[in-house]
C-alpha cells in the first residue's frame, strides 16, 4: 500500500511504473489508513495511490489492459488533486499570494507545470485572491505593527504581488491614508523615553527619522513632522 505523504518529495509518484505496461489490473484495494484512496496493482506489482474518485473518473476496472498512457494521466491527475488539497488546506489557515503558494508548493516537490493548472482554477473559483491577500496584510502589518506604506509595499511586492494591485489596496484603505500623521505621532511618543535620551538635538532628529523609516514611513512625511516630534517628545 502507498500514497502520499505529504512530508517531502517522495511522496510524488515515481514518473515511471515500476514494472512494465501495458499490464492486467489485478487489484484494486481501499486504503487501511486512508479510506478515501485506493491503491492500484497491475500484473501483482503497486503501481499508483489515489482517490477513490478515480476509480470511476478513469473507468479502473479488475481485468482491464492498463498502459503506459494510462499511467501518465493518472499520475497527473493524482499530483494535481494533491496538489490541491495542499494549496486548500494553506489558504483555510490565511489569505496567500499566488506566488507564495507556488513557492511552497515547489518546495514540496510540485512542478510549475502541475501548479500552474491548479493555481488558475483556485483562482478562478475565487479561493485565492491577490487583491484579498494584499487587503489583509496591508490592514493586518498597519493594525498590529504599525507599519507604513511604503514598508507594507514592499513587503507585498516580494510576495509577488503586482505594483497595480498594491497601489489599488493603498489607495482604496481610507486608515492608511488619513492616519499616516497619526501613526507617525502615536510611534514617536510610545518610544519618548528612547529618544530623550539623545540629548543632541539633530541626533535625536536623525534617530527619528530612521526609527520612522523602518517602520516603512515616507520620508516627506517624516521630514515635515519633525518640529512637531520634538515638541511631542518632551511633553
């Protein structure tokens, strides 16, 4: 009995049967472990794990001629609804990016040629969404890490997501764009006591300004609020 397990791989199916075809099905048995698999044996010899679904989707029948042909799209199929099932069971834990489930995914032994299908139709079934995901994060890294706009830009462009698509989310979240002069405050005056400490005062402005920096500010932004800053900073 073999399958799929999911932990590196191995568990992709061999790209060649491991004993000649055109042979004789000989066997057709449920999966112990799985109950929803099956596992298929020609001329004796455990040639492909797979859903019980493909039993009648392949018309897999005892006595039947299985040939090399048949190997092949089946193969195919079975990589590609794991494949799926993968991909389903990362985007039920978050929102993804198209191009970070295709890099776990290859990770796991996928080939683009396998992804490329199924990324499509999560796509198109709506279950994966770059528009969705950018909205998340964005709202998620602005919420609870306080990150600006550019940061969270970046940070969405090396998650393969299009410039179009970011600066549509940017444009679109109403907080981002009316808080940047808030947020920008509510930082510097949590961190008061760090930057007091520098008591010369163009260094204390440099710290600042680098502080606000990283967290992903623009820098016009930051450059206007300074006199304001320095002022917040000692009340």
């Amino acid at each position: 009995m073999s399958g799929f397990s999911g932990k590196s791989k191995s568990f992709l199916p061999p790209a060649e049967p491991e004993t000649e075809l055109p042979g004789k099905i000989t066997s057709i048995e449920t999966q112990k472990r799985h109950p929803d698999r099956i596992s298929l044996f020609v001329d004796g010899v455990f040639i492909l794990g797979m859903p019980q679904s493909f039993k009648t989707k392949f018309s897999l029948t005892e006595g039947n001629t299985f040939s090399a042909d048949d190997y092949s799209k089946i193969r195919k199929a079975a990589i590609q609804h794991k494949s799926r099932d993968y991909l389903l069971n990362l985007l039920s834990r978050r929102e993804h990016s198209r191009f970070e489930l295709y890099q776990k995914a290859a990770r796991k032994g996928y080939a683009s040629a396998d992804l490329d299908s199924v990324l499509d139709e999560l796509r198109e079934r709506n279950y994966q969404s770059d528009e969705r995901f950018a909205a998340s994060f964005a709202r998620d890294k602005r919420d609870l890490k306080k990150w600006g706009p550019v940061k969270i830009k970046s940070h969405l462009i090396s998650k393969g997501v299009s410039r179009k698509i970011i600066d549509q989310i940017l444009k679109m979240d109403d907080n981002l764009k009316s808080d940047i002069r808030q947020s920008i405050r509510d930082l510097v005056y949590k961190n008061r006591k760090r930057f007091k400490r520098e008591l010369d005062i163009l260094r204390r402005r440099k710290k600042i300004y680098d502080f606000l920096i990283r967290k992903g500010y623009p820098s016009n932004e930051i450059a206007s609020s300074l006199d304001e800053l320095e002022t917040l900073i000692h009340t």
